[in-house]
C-alpha cells in the first residue's frame, strides 16, 4: 500500500469505542508493506493504536511514513502508535507473531507507547526474530517511545528520541526488556528529564552459546 507522503494519503480514524479503536489491523496477514502514508488515530480516550499489526503476520514492511495516536496517560487507556501482539486480549498474547519486520524512515508520533514490540513468553525459543527498526523518528510519546519485550536478535539501529515534556519525572525514550543477540546502535537521544535507555534482562533467557 503506497501514498505520497502527503495529507491526500492520510489514513485517520478517530475511534468511538473499546472495539472500534484502529487505525489499520493486520491479522495473520504476511509480506504486508506501508509506505509513505501517515496513519493516525485521533480517538481522545480509550485503547487505540495508529498501527496494530498481530495473529501471525510476518515479513512486515513499514516505510517513509508516520504513525501517530494520542499522548495521554493510562487513565484515558493506553494508546500505540504502532504495537505488534498476538492473542485475541490484546497487547497480551504468545510468541508467534512478527517476525522479519523492518520499519524504515519512518515517524513514531505520539502514544503512551511510540513502537510497542511484544513476544509473550519466557520461552526464548519461539520469540519473534529479525525485527529492524532503523533511521525513524520518535517524539511526543507519554511514557515508552519504543518498549521491546521479548525478541530474539532484535536491529535498532540509527533512530531519534525526541522526547515531550509530559510532565512525567521517568518517562523512557527506550525500554529494552528481555531481549537476546540485538544490535542497539548509533542511536541519538534529546531527553528532557527521563531515561534515554534502559536494558533490562538482555540475554537472560538466552540459549545460545559463543
């Protein structure tokens, strides 16, 4: 799916309900490509996503574009601009979902969570592989710009925070959480009282040796 960049290839979708509150849905769809598009949701309350990719998609590609939702707090109910899950209870689900992702050039705007990468099971051996995030944007999330959770040779690679002041003492431009064998490099951060990055139990789960 192929735009212009441009506000005459805008995807917005301003949510009414619990379960009306996407912007775009990809369930169990593989080789699946966005570029140069911007996708919002506008939705002032309630769960809602920019991007919610699950149920097995695979081969994902996302390119020259920007996802955006809402910045607020969890009070309002967490919103995404771009998250990948699996499970029907959604962010919660298993490890089968999204592998092969690559996220290119792309702009992360706003969302309690930027870019939400969830795998679901302290089973390393089945968690997603090879997702790749590489010379994007992130600013004006709430809390995370992007949260990892178990991944298994995770890129992120090239990208910039820029984070917003949302009042929040400990905000995180990166939440690296149980992550094995990644690259997490040459990145920049513009931080404006919080964490840039935090890494936590990387490796811990990790079954392969050398």
């Amino acid at each position: 799916i192929r735009g212009d960049g441009t506000a005459d290839t805008k995807v917005h979708f301003a949510a009414s309900s619990s379960t009306h509150n996407y912007s775009v849905v990809h369930i169990q769809s593989d080789y699946i490509t966005l570029d140069s598009l911007i996708i919002e949701n506008t939705a002032s309350s309630g769960y809602n996503y920019g991007v919610k990719v699950n149920k097995g998609a695979h081969h994902f590609h996302g390119t020259n574009s920007t996802f955006k939702s809402r910045n607020n707090g969890y009070s309002s109910g967490y919103s995404y601009s771009f998250a990948t899950s699996d499970g029907t209870t959604f962010p919660s689900g298993d490890p089968t979902n999204a592998n092969n992702f690559l996220i290119d050039n792309c702009v992360f705007d706003g969302g309690y969570y930027g870019a939400y990468f969830y795998g679901g099971s302290s089973s390393s051996g089945t968690w997603p592989s090879n997702n790749t995030i590489t010379n994007c944007t992130f600013q004006n999330w709430y809390y995370y710009g992007v949260y990892t959770y178990y991944q298994n040779n995770m890129t992120i690679d090239r990208n910039t925070w820029n984070a917003a002041n949302t009042g929040l003492q400990y905000d995180y431009s990166a939440m690296i959480y149980y992550t094995n064998n990644s690259t997490f490099t040459n990145n920049v951060f513009n931080e404006t009282g919080g964490y840039a990055m935090r890494f936590y139990y990387c490796n811990y789960y990790n079954t392969v040796s050398g």
